[in-house]
C-alpha cells in the first residue's frame, strides 16, 4: 500500500483560451455547407438545423442541442431553465424570423417527439453536442474553410459580431445568458428582453447581408411538405 498518489505531483497542463472568430467569407462558406438543399455536404440536416441556431442566437452548443419544444412560448421566446444553463440561471432568447424558420423546419423532423434537435441514430433521444462536434471536425475543410473551427465558436463568432454592429456589451452579454457582474448583479434586475430581441435583429440583418440573400432557400418549409 502506498501512503499517496502520485497524482498529486502531476502538473496540470495550462489551459489556452480559443479565440477562434469567422470572417465574413468563411460565414458564407459555413451559411451554404448548412444549405438543406447542398446535397454534396453530407452533414444530418437535424445538425445543419442546430449550427445554424448556435449561430443565429450565441447560445451554447449543449444549450442548442437540447432544446425542447416546451421551451418555446407563443411569443417568440427561448426560455432555457437554470439546470440546462451553466451559470446555474434561466435565460430567455428572442427568436426572431430566421431562427423560427430554423425551428419550424427542425419539427417536421421531430414530429412530436419533445426534443427540437433529434439524434440521428436514436430518433427517440436528443441530440448531443458531441454529435455537432462531429459533424464540424469532419467537414469544416470540405467547407472550404482553411482554419478548424468548433461549434463553440460560432457562439463566440456572434458575441463578436454583435459587438461590431454596436450592441452594448450589457445586453450583448445578458443575450448569450453570462451573468451581471458585482454590484449590478444584485441591483439591476432588469429582464433585457426587448433589449436583447433588437440586438437579435440587427444580428440577422448583418448576417443576411454576409451570406448575401433573403435566407428563403435555406430552410425547407414545413408546407413544402405537406403539399407533397
């Protein structure tokens, strides 16, 4: 029996920060491999749904992954509750047209099962971040972008964007669910949320003019297929 680990003498390896951002080409690059009608990316069309939201809102990827239908509410808001949250607290995002477009799009694959974003092997479960993990590290070269990116990064690609267009770093921060900081943590208990819808629309509206359309065929409409 020895008395102790010898773990206790291993160092552990210092932490290196992603700062991994998109350019507006490789946004683009990244928009059109998401395409649903882009046959030659050959992605689960459930996982270009999600990428695409983690895009659109800056929520996390797990967040993304395991949205459910009941966090949805009929006036266009994404109330994700504190225990899928990593703060420990609710946050509420505005969905606005490109995002519901995603969403309502991601139903016909989901059915009525409670999980936006399916798995692609166990249609009865959720999917994972992991899968989204996946599905970028094996093709994001085929996208023709030349540097490696995570779906994380598309979060901090927002965040980023965000603040070029000119949203407050308060409210840019309270969209992607961070907390306030010190006294103004417990003092302003101001819920953002008309705040953090505009922000979400200028977001959308920078992002149409980087991918250069009006998005309308990108999604495949859940009425395309009931006319079928």
């Amino acid at each position: 029996m020895i008395e102790d680990s010898p773990c206790t003498r291993i160092r552990k390896a210092p932490e290196h920060r992603r700062s991994r951002v998109l350019n507006d080409t490789e946004i683009r690059q990244l928009w059109s491999a998401l395409d649903l009608n882009n046959k030659k990316m050959d992605i689960y069309r459930v996982s270009k749904l999600a990428l695409k939201l983690i895009l659109l809102t800056g929520q996390r990827p797990g967040e993304v992954a395991g949205m459910t239908w009941s966090e949805v509410d009929e006036d266009n808001f994404w109330n994700i509750p504190a225990e899928r949250m990593k703060n420990g607290e609710p946050n509420r995002v505005p969905l606005n047209r490109m995002a519901l477009d995603v969403i309502n799009t991601a139903r016909f694959y989901s059915g009525d099962r409670p999980h936006v974003f399916v798995s692609s092997y166990k249609p009865d479960k959720q999917m994972t971040r992991h899968a989204l993990t996946r599905a970028v590290a094996r093709h994001w070269a085929e996208m023709g972008i030349n540097e490696k990116f995570t779906p994380h990064d598309l979060r901090r690609t927002m965040r980023t964007r965000l603040a070029e267009i000119g949203v407050p770093d308060i409210i840019a921060e309270r969209v992607l669910g961070h907390k306030l900081q010190g006294v103004m943590a417990v003092y302003n208990r101001h819920s953002y949320d008309q705040e953090k819808r505009e922000a979400l629309l200028k977001w959308e509206a920078r992002l149409l003019e980087i991918i250069g359309g009006t998005e309308a065929s990108n999604v495949i409409r859940l009425e395309a297929y009931h006319a079928k």
